[in-house]
C-alpha cells in the first residue's frame, strides 16, 4: 500500500475561505475574514500538524504495547490457510435488513441497561485508542502492530490521539481530519493484501467509533455512509477466511492463522454492536446477526494474551483437551431454540460456563450482551433450569448417595463369597459332590453376567430407583426359598435367580456414579464404590464360615433375607433418583411420584445453588424405549471388546483361584469351615485396599495426561486432524503392571500348593491377587463408564457380562484341571491364558483413540 504522497496539507487558505476562492489573511486566532464574519475557522495544516509532530514517537509506544506478546516471536502472516463458513454477503447487505424484512430475522430487542452497557464499553474501546500508550482495543491483537502491513491501523492508532484532549472549538476539526483519512483508506481497499484490508477494516472501525462515541457526532449523512462502508469491509475481509482450517479440523492452528482470525471475529463483533448503537441512536430496529450462526466465540484470556509462541502453543493444547468437541459457537449465547430438548439445553449451558472459565474483558462483555437472551426459552418444552452445574448435589449429599450405593453393592460380593466355604457341608448334606456343588458357583456366575444386561438397560430408561427395588425384590424372594431348599436342582435354580436379582447391583450402581460425577473425580468416587462391592470378599466366607458352623448353612441365606429386607426400606428412604434423562442434574422434578422422592428432599437441603427453580419433564422423554441389546452392541463394538475381553480372562483367572481355594485348603491343610472363612480375608483386604488407591491414581493420571497432553507441543504439529483426548492413557496406563503381578501371585499361590509350603504362603499372595484383580477392573470400569457416559449403566453390564461368563467357564473345570495336573501346572496354564489376554489391552491402547475418533 502506498503512503501518502505528503506528510501534511498543501492547501493554505482555511477551509471557509478556501469555498469562498478568497484570499486568506490568518492571524492567531484565526483569519481576518472568519473572525469579521464570526464564522468558525479550520485550518488543515494545523489539524495534521497534531498528529505529524507525534506521529514518530507515537508509533514506538504503540511498538511497545505489544513487546509483552510479539517481541520473541517472528510472525510470518504469508500463506495463512483460512476458510469462510458464512454467507458474506449477508453482511455487505445488512444495512437493509431495516427496510428489506429478511425471512427468519429476529429483533435484537435489548433492554435500555444493555444497550447503554454496549454504548458504555464501545466508548472505553475508543478510549483505550485514543491513549494508545498503555494498551489496545481488544479486537486489535499486539501481533498486528509489528507487522508491515499493517500500516493503515497504526496510522489511525496515532491519527485518534488528536482527539485525546481537542481545543475548545477544534472538535469540528478533527472529525473532519478522521472522516478524510477514513475516505482515503476506503478508497484504497480495492489494493489492500490480505493484512492490510484486515488492518483497513478495523482502522475504519475505530475512527467511526471515535467520531460517534469520542467526538459526539450526531447521525449525518456521512456517518450512514460509513456504516455502510464498514459493512462493504467487513465483507471484504471476511470472505478472505473468517476460520483457520486447523480450527474447521479440531487441530492446533499456526499462532498467526488464529491471530489473524480471532482479530477479525472480534472486530467483526464489535462492528455489529456499533450498529446496533448508531441503530439505537437513530431510532431504528436491529437485528440478530443469524449469518454469524457457527462461527467460534471470542478466545480465551490465555490465547489472546500469550506471551510467546511455546506459550501459546500450550495453552492452545489444553484448549484442544477441554474442548474435544469443539469450541463454544456466538449462536450458542443466544436465545434456546425451541427444537431443543432438555439434554441438548443443559449441554449448552454447561459449554457456556467452561468457555467462561478463562475470558478476558472482550468475551465477558459479550457475554453480558447476550446473556439478557440467554436460557429464555418459550415453547411447549421445559427447560432445564438455568444452571450449568453438571449436579445440583453438594459433597455430603453425594457422599452418601455413594455410600448408599456401596452397601446395595455389598449384596453382590455376599452372595458370590458367603457361599464359598460351606461348599463342602452343602455337598455333604445334600448327598452330592463337591464338583457338582461348584457347578452351582458356575450357574450363579453365568446369571451374574446376563442379569444387568436386562436390569442395566432398564435403569438407563426407567430410573435407578425402580431398577434397584426391582433387583431387590427378585433377590429377597431367591434368597428365602435357598433356605428352605431340600434337593440340588432347587439349589441350582435358585441360586441363578439370586444372582439375577444381586449380580445388577453393580451395573446400577455405576451408572449412578456416572450420573454424580465428572470424569475428573469420577475415579475416587468410583473405587469407593468398588471398596463396597469388594467389602464382602473379605467378610463374607468369615460369616459364612461361622454361619455355617454354628448354625448350619441355610443360615447363611436367612441373614441374607433380613439383611435385604432391611436395606430396601432404607434405600427407598434415602437413594434419590439421579437418572439424567429423567432429572437432568437432579434439579428438576419428575412427573413419576416414586421418582420424585427423595429427590425433593435433597433439592432443598443442597447447599449449591443454581439459576431457576426446578421444572417439570416432557412427556417426550418418558417414551424412551429399553434396548437389551446395548450392552451386546457394547460388547461386540471394536472401540471396548479388546479391553473387555482382557479383563475378563484376568477376573475369570482369578474367580477360579479362590474358587478352588476352599477345596485346596481343606484337602492339603485340612482347615475346617471356620478356617477356611478366614483364609479369604487375605483376599478381600486386598480387594478393597486395591480398589481405594485405584481410585486415587486414576484422579492423578487423568491430571497428568491432561496436563501432558497440553503441554507436549508436537503433539498436534500437523493441521490434518486433531487427536481426541488420549483417555486410554489416563484411564489404562497401569493395566500391564497389574496383569504381571496378578501372573505372579498366581503362579505363587499354585506351586506352593502343589509342595505344601506354609500355608501363610499362600494366604498372602491371595492378598495380592485381590489387590491386582479388582484394581484392574477398577481401570476398565472407569473408562467404560467415561467413553459410554449415556449408557453408563449398560457399559458396565457390558463388562459384567462378558467377565460372569468367563468366570463362569473357567470355575467349572477348574477343578478337573488340579485333579488331572495339580494345582501348580493347573494355574500356571491359567496365567498363560491371561498373558495372551493382555494384548486385549495392547489393541485398545494402539487403536482404541483412531477408531473412536472415525466413529464420531
């Protein structure tokens, strides 16, 4: 772009005299013939000496301004790979929006607050220029001022500074200077690159801003005329890509692509609500700018502000990891549209409060702009309420809704594990074997597994509530008639249904936690869970032991009536319903009556705080159908069968370690029933110490990877594709660590069988394959539960399925096997099976991330 071909005016006469073709006889106060005449004189030699004399020393404080964020940094604004998504021309013909209705418009109706709020900031804008030492205008990025193109908007950043402090009388003046120079940029547009037209425009920008905000201008003829011309620049500027490509494929941007665009996004903001100011000012209606709809919302503080490259680069890979779906959209701070349901409204706003975590002053007012639309919501749906919490329930609320769906958990773990050391007296007093005893461990492990496939789905539709009190109902009445059992085929049958109604309980309860939780806390909330299902590994074979040594067996399943008879009371008091399809974030009511309490109660105890008051479900939302298919469909799907199936082979190698444990102590150590119950508290101490440091590490390495992610730079160094958040890592780094040192309890726990070695031998290393057993599971079951949040319940079944089945088959012959080799061979090729199993969690590490990623 050219520069003007002289520094300041040729023309000598003033202004009045120079219309008059007079001669001009100036004095200090003016010329002789304005002062006779009492007629204004401007002089334009002296209006530009103001801004010649200062425009040297002015350029190297602007230059200054940006040394926090572009002095270590070599900008190269060539070959920028931008793209336009709008339709442009929607913006040069928005002047006639007014006078030429446009289908679908909607009236930008602002309450007076609001719009002296926009008039008010857009004024500080002007004032932040026209000081131009200390800082910017928030749509101009410090990069900007270093570059060479750039001309046309330092120009203008020094030209404003005349009206800092203007003469009495000489405010005249200076508008005249600003609306010259504004014709002359406009005029060159036609031969501006693609900085320079980007630096013309927000020049263009500021001196129609500071005409009308700094200098009082009222609506003239010149001033439509600019608007309109600032629309015809907007235009221009935005066709030549208003988004990085990079951002179009969820990837990191070069910094001087997201600069350049983010620059003009903001500035192209700031123009819409300068319209709506000069609409205000002249009485005219203004419109909702609907041909933004899909463009991106202001950056955050940490990109804008970066002070370097490496800096930057970082900050824009957290904001990558936060965002795995994409950045906030301007049209999401507008007002709902009616098509939205309850989930998409509350997804929304949930989005609208991450992306203002880190805003600078620029984003918060626009968000203040909108937010006088945002969540107005008239239609025949019900909105969530005007919160963006992810659950209305505070730390001892949920505290308690765990502990509550720990102990339904324990019932699980009590009805597997009590029945283990009375397995030989049950053989004895129902005139069977010992194997065929076991084959009842088979059918109840089978059950187990196909149980929440039906229970899981349901809980998904129809509310965990209704699931659990069916669950426990099914177990109550299995659980009187196995005490009252005189033959094997009745200890068989009801035994599958006892596990119909316990084995539920965990899908149930995982897709609570999944309801309660985010995945940033999910794992501790998760291994807490866990501790209560695995409680009863270490208790249950001492009570069943004593049970049954001093009572008989069928005790064992007489405390198990009272136990859940007592609980379902308590858990009909206490459990709200936390299914998000039926109660969102738990703030909102239920037509349902059963649905409906305790949850009311917990509303009005809870101590966080959101925006409305609870509102009611659609009918819509009720007709949601059950699908038993899910978690098949889950099972078989590429993106989970890998590391389902690993985790099954290690649970089955280890349901079939203490299977046989009762058998292999009571024949090689000759323990009575007493005894026996004791030896599995090795097991379950380990379990439960597992599952709670699980839970810890699975907070920490979500973190970590977090933070990795963000901070290793070559990470998204191509602009193809941006990865999505490496769960994997955060959820499944451990498996391998766990598998060897289960491989070696084990092995261990076989071979000093096989020799007779003491039996605190074995006992200990049971201790540790607890330990490494359930804290693998712990990892699985977390991650299900993070990549199928809204199928929580039928992703745990999922798992729960498959690893029942497993456990299932290896418990039947795991017997004949010692028999045939002897426990130490027996479990060795047990191990064996488990370390081909592993590469199970090999393919989910490689290929699990790709495929999800081609999925979506």
């Amino acid at each position: 772009m050219k520069a003007p071909r002289y520094s300041a005016s040729r023309q000598k006469a003033c202004n009045n005299c120079t219309r008059g073709k007079t001669r001009c006889q100036k004095g200090p106060s003016g010329c002789s013939r304005c002062v006779q005449r009492g007629l204004l004189c401007i002089d334009p030699q002296d209006a530009m000496a103001q801004v010649s004399t200062a425009s040297i020393d002015e350029v190297s404080d602007l230059r200054a301004v940006s040394q926090g964020s572009s002095a270590q940094a070599n900008f190269d604004f060539s070959e920028l790979r931008l793209a336009c998504t709008i339709n442009v021309d929607d913006i040069t013909s928005r002047w006639l929006n007014t006078y030429v209705p446009v289908a679908g418009q909607v009236i930008n109706d602002y309450p007076l607050s609001i719009s002296a709020l926009i008039r008010r900031v857009l004024k500080s804008y002007v004032a932040s220029a026209v000081r131009g030492h200390t800082s910017l205008p928030p749509f101009i990025h410090p990069a900007q001022i270093d570059d060479s193109s750039s001309v046309p908007l330092a120009t203008c950043l020094n030209m404003v500074r005349i009206c800092q402090n203007p003469a009495l009388g000489r405010e005249a003046t200076a508008a005249e200077v600003l609306q010259r120079e504004m014709s002359t940029i406009y005029q060159r547009r036609i031969q501006c690159n693609h900085m320079e037209l980007l630096a013309t425009f927000q020049a263009y920008l500021v001196y129609a801003m500071t005409l009308v905000l700094r200098l009082e201008q009222a609506s003239t003829l010149f001033l439509r005329q600019a608007m309109m011309n600032l629309q015809d620049l907007a235009w221009m500027t935005t066709r030549q890509g208003i988004v990085s490509v990079a951002e179009q494929q969820h990837s990191r941007p070069r910094w001087e692509e997201w600069i350049v665009v983010e620059a003009k996004r903001r500035t192209l903001y700031v123009m819409y609500m300068f319209d709506d100011v000069i609409s205000k000012q002249e009485g005219i209606p203004t419109f909702l700018g609907i041909e933004l709809v899909g463009l991106p919302a202001p950056g955050s503080k940490s990109l804008w502000f970066a002070n370097s490259r490496p800096e930057w680069q970082k900050m824009y890979n957290l904001h990558l990891a936060d965002w795995p779906d994409g950045g906030l959209c301007i049209d999401e701070l507008w007002a709902m549209p009616s098509e939205l349901g309850d989930i998409e409204i509350a997804r929304r706003r949930s989005r609208v409060e991450q992306w203002m975590e880190d805003l600078d002053e620029f984003g918060m007012m626009i968000y203040a702009v909108t937010s006088c639309t945002h969540g107005t919501y008239t239609s025949s749906h019900i909105a969530e309420p005007a919160t963006t919490l992810h659950s209305i329930f505070d730390k001892r609320q949920k505290v308690l809704i765990v502990a509550i769906i720990s102990i339904a958990a324990t019932f699980s773990g009590f009805a597997s594990n009590i029945y283990f050391p009375a397995l030989p007296t049950i053989a004895h007093d129902l005139n069977v074997s010992i194997e065929l005893v076991n084959l009842s461990v088979t059918a109840y492990l089978i059950f187990q597994g196909l149980a929440p496939s039906i229970w899981g789905p349901i809980s998904d539709v129809k509310g965990r509530r209704v699931a659990y009190v069916g669950t426990f109902l099914v177990f109550l009445g299995s659980c009187i008639g196995l005490a009252l059992t005189r033959n094997y085929a009745t200890l068989i049958v009801l035994r599958c249904l006892q596990s119909t109604g316990s084995a539920s309980t965990i899908a149930i309860g995982s897709g609570v936690i999944g309801d309660i939780t985010t995945r940033e806390n999910r794992g501790g909330y998760m291994a807490v869970f866990q501790a209560g299902l695995l409680a009863p590994v270490a208790i249950g074979p001492i009570i069943g032991g004593g049970l049954a040594a001093a009572l008989g067996w069928r005790s064992i399943f007489w405390f198990l009536t009272i136990y859940c008879g007592a609980f379902l009371v308590f858990l009909i008091l206490l459990l709200p319903e936390t299914l998000r399809h039926k109660v969102g974030n738990g703030s909102r009511e239920t037509v349902e009556l059963f649905a409906r309490y305790p949850l009311t109660f917990y509303q009005k105890t809870s101590q966080m705080r959101w925006d409305c008051e609870p509102m009611a479900l659609t009918e819509n939302e009720s007709k949601k159908s059950v699908d038993i298919t899910q978690p098949l469909r889950i099972l078989f799907s590429k993106q989970a069968s890998p590391i389902i199936i690993c985790l099954a082979i290690h649970y089955a190698v280890w349901q079939m370690s203490i299977t046989a444990m009762s058998t292999l102590f009571l024949e090689v150590y000759n323990l009575s029933e007493t005894q026996i119950g004791l030896t599995f508290l090795a097991n379950g101490v380990g379990s439960i110490l597992g599952t709670l440091t699980t839970g810890k590490v699975l907070n920490m390495d979500y973190k970590r990877v977090k933070q990795d992610y963000a901070s290793r730079t070559e990470i998204l160094e191509t602009t193809d594709r941006k990865p999505s958040f490496p769960i994997e890592k955060a959820r499944l780094r451990l498996i391998p660590l766990f598998s060897l040192l289960q491989a070696i309890a084990i092995l261990v726990f076989g071979w000093t069988i096989r020799y007779h070695v003491h039996i605190s031998v074995p006992i200990i290393t049971t201790f540790f394959t607890g330990w490494c057993a359930v804290s693998a599971q712990s990892l699985v079951m977390t991650y299900l539960v993070d990549i199928f949040q809204d199928r929580s319940a039928a992703g745990s079944a999922a798992l729960n399925l498959a690893r029942c089945l497993c456990a299932a088959a290896g418990t039947s012959f795991v017997l004949p096997l010692i028999r045939a080799a002897g426990a130490g061979w027996a479990l060795s090729i047990c191990v064996l099976a488990q370390g081909v199993a592993l590469l199970g969690a090999l393919i989910q590490w490689k290929f699990a991330q790709t495929w999800r990623d081609q999925k979506n």
